[in-house]
C-alpha cells in the first residue's frame, strides 16, 4: 500500500486531529498573509484619500485666492512706473505724478515678454480745481486694464470708468450731496455719476475718476499719461530688483517704485494661503503614516507569536497523533515498513496540512483586508497588486504553511520513526 493512501486512510479515521491542525496552519497563514494585503490596503486607501483631499484643499484654495483676490483691491497696485524726471519726493508728499509720458509706453509694455508685473493700468493724474463746484480736487483718467499679450489672461482687478461717466470719492458726493445717476460738469462738459465710494481715509476722498480719452481732452494732455500701475508677480521672490531690470529694457525712461506694505500684505496673504493647504495635507498624510507604522508594529509583534502558538499547537497535535497510532507503528514496522516509510508517512501528514491550511488562509487573509474597506471604499483586488502580486502571496502562503507544519511535525514524526516494533507489541 503506497504512503499516500496511508495519509488519505488516517486523514479520514482522524478527522478532529487533522482539522485541529489544518485550522492553526490556516491561523498562521491568515495572519501573516492578512497583515500584507491590509497593509496593501491601507496604502491604497491613504494614496485615494490623499487625492481626494488634494483636490478638495485645491478646490478651497482657488475659493481663497479669489476672495483674497478681491480684498487685494482694497489694497491697489503695488508697482508704480513713473517717467524718469518725475521727483519722487513730491509723488510721496502728493501721490500722484505732475510729469507725463506717452500712452504709448503701456502698450508697449503689454506686447513685451515682460513676466514679473502684470495688471497694468495706465493714468493720468493731476490736481485742479473745480470751477463749477470751486473745489480743489485730484482728477483721474483711466481706460482700464491692459492685458499682458503673452501671458494667461486674468480677470481685471479694477474696470474702466465709461465714457460720459464719473466716479465720485467720498467727500466729493458728501459735502455735495451728489447720487448715483446724478448728472454733473466737470469744466464744461456734463458726466452722469457711475459710482460713489465709501469712505477710504486717504486721498481716494476727494479723487474724480473720468475715462482717460476725455481726462487727456479736459486736461489737454492728448496722448499723454502720469502713471501706470502694476501689480508685482509674486512668483519670483523678491522681484524689485528684477522688475526695475526688466522695465528699464522696454522703457529705460523710466522709473519703479514699489509700495512695499501693500506688496507685503499680497505676499502674506497668498503665502497663508498655501500654506494652510500644505500643513493640512501634510498632516493627513502624517497622520496615515503613523496609523501605518502601528500597524506594522503590531503585526511585527503579533505574527511571530501567533505562528509560534500554531506550530507549537500542529506538534502538540502531532504528538497526540502519534500516540494514539502506537499500535499501528508497531504492526507496520513488524510487516517490514521501514523507519524511513514511517518518518515520510508522518510528514506528508504534515505537508498536506500545510496545502490544504495555507490555501484556505490565503483564502481567508485576502478576504478580511477587503471586508475591512466598508461598503462606501470599495476596493478591487487589481487595484491592490497585480497577478504576479496574488502568485506570489500564493505561493508564499502554501510554502510558508507548508514549511511550518513539516518544520512543527519534525519532532513527532523522528518519534515514530525510532519507535521499537518489538517494545510496542511487547507493551500491548
């Protein structure tokens, strides 16, 4: 009769010892293999919730960066571009330039490849008195934005004064009791009130704003502008020194002054912005970085004592077998069964509840790991590896689980091997 129809006939007589041992085997195989796919898992799930979490702090950050947009009006232009002869300590003392340049310096601007300012704003600036109201007051041409023709458009942050229209500081439409859609005249022409500020504690107070073609006209200054505001790109660091470079290029007569508390404030706030988003994502990934490392610590700790537990438990079962076949041992041996024949009908034993428990705890190890997801992560198994991935875990689960029952059966199956068939028939 060959060995293996020996193991099936003991296999079937000895159900409760083999099942004994098939369930530690499949144990140690579960765990060891269950601890791998969950660790597969979690990463899988860490890297999804990182993503989405990317695109939710994206989807916030664009929500900040237009509100900051928008409160970035209060603060204006932080890049001045003057004409070269304009004395800077009378535009401090006055904030506005007495000297002109010609209109046509904005657009030669806009069509350079200049990256560091964008936003321009060409103006003309000078004070007057308001002979139909005998009011000193600062009037204000402007056309509106000039788009930079290189560059990605963006949406203006200021919009063009009509013509026909004007724009009214606070002062100006209090003291005077002026509305919106009021008509006025302005040195004799008529303009219907577009708009009438709140009050802004500065200068602002007692400015008109008119559309620069009929600012040039009034003023007599065809052609000709006082300023022309910018807004500084953040994305080069510290830009003065670059943008004085890069505008000296294009309009080397003249000059770039910059305001550095509204430049700061831009800075500081786009700057809090990013990096809120950052800290945020950087502390949900810390924070499923150390959830992985616990897990790996237990598992670095548990494993080992639970494949410890099982082998101990398939010889404890071994030695029980092994006993209770002393009688069987003894007769095989008389008919000539050699200790080789024994020792191998033992440890193929054991190798078939090393197959048969790793199969079933790979089978039990895959499955756990995914029921662990919850309904709303439904995760599939391509997803987790790919085919070389699972052929490799099967066979590292039917190696493993085999090695661990014959290396756990060794010591039984040496006993029964050296056991004295003449001892054993004598005994009984």
């Amino acid at each position: 009769m060959k060995i293996q129809h020996l193991v099936l006939k003991e296999i079937i007589h000895r159900k409760l010892n083999f099942s004994l041992s098939v369930f530690a085997t499949l144990i140690a195989t579960a765990s060891l293999i269950g601890s791998i796919v969950l660790l597969r898992v979690h990463d899988i799930k860490t890297q999804s919730i990182l993503q989405e979490k990317e695109a939710k702090l994206q989807e916030r950050m664009d929500i900040l960066k237009d509100d900051m947009r928008k409160a970035m009006l209060i603060l204006g232009f932080n890049v001045v571009i003057l004409p070269k002869d304009q004395n800077l300590a009378d535009w401090y003392s006055d904030d506005y330039s007495a000297k002109d340049m010609p209109e046509a310096y904005v657009d030669r601007l806009a069509n350079s490849d200049i990256l560091s300012i964008r936003h321009l704003l060409p103006s003309l600036q000078q004070k007057i008195e308001w002979p139909e109201r005998r009011r000193k007051i600062i009037l204000v041409g402007t056309r509106g934005e000039v788009p930079n023709l290189h560059q990605t458009p963006q949406k203006p942050m200021v919009q063009p004064v009509p013509f026909g229209s004007i724009t009214l500081g606070y002062e100006l439409h209090r003291s005077m009791d002026i509305r919106v859609n009021d008509t006025v005249k302005l040195m004799g022409k008529m303009f219907t009130v577009n708009k009438c500020y709140d009050e802004r504690g500065n200068q602002d107070d007692i400015t008109a704003w008119i559309n620069l073609k009929e600012a040039q006209e009034l003023l007599g200054k065809e052609g000709r502008i006082s300023a022309i505001l910018a807004l500084e790109c953040l994305c080069t660091g510290n830009s003065l020194p670059i943008i004085r470079k890069e505008i000296a290029a294009i309009l080397p007569d003249t000059q770039v002054i910059e305001r550095e508390s509204r430049a700061l404030a831009r800075a500081e706030a786009r700057t809090k912005v990013a990096q809120e988003a950052a800290m945020t994502l950087e502390k949900e990934k810390l924070a499923r970085e150390t959830i992985r490392h616990e897990m790996e610590r237990m598992a670095s700790i548990l494993i080992p004592v639970i494949l410890l537990a099982c082998a101990l438990w398939i010889a404890f079962m071994g030695f029980i077998n092994v006993r209770s076949r002393r009688e069987e041992i003894g007769i095989l041996r008389a008919v000539g069964v050699s200790a080789r024949d024994i020792f191998m009908l033992f440890t193929w034993k054991h190798l078939s509840i090393g197959i048969l428990g790793g199969f079933l705890g790979l089978v039990l190890g895959t499955i756990l790991p995914f029921m662990s997801s919850g309904p709303d992560q439904v995760i599939q198994i391509g997803v987790v590896g790919s085919l070389i991935f699972w052929l490799g875990l099967g066979a590292l689960s039917m190696i493993g689980a085999s090695f661990l029952s014959i290396v756990a059966g060794w010591i039984p199956a040496m006993i029964a091997s050296r056991q004295d068939p003449a001892e054993v028939l004598r005994g009984e």
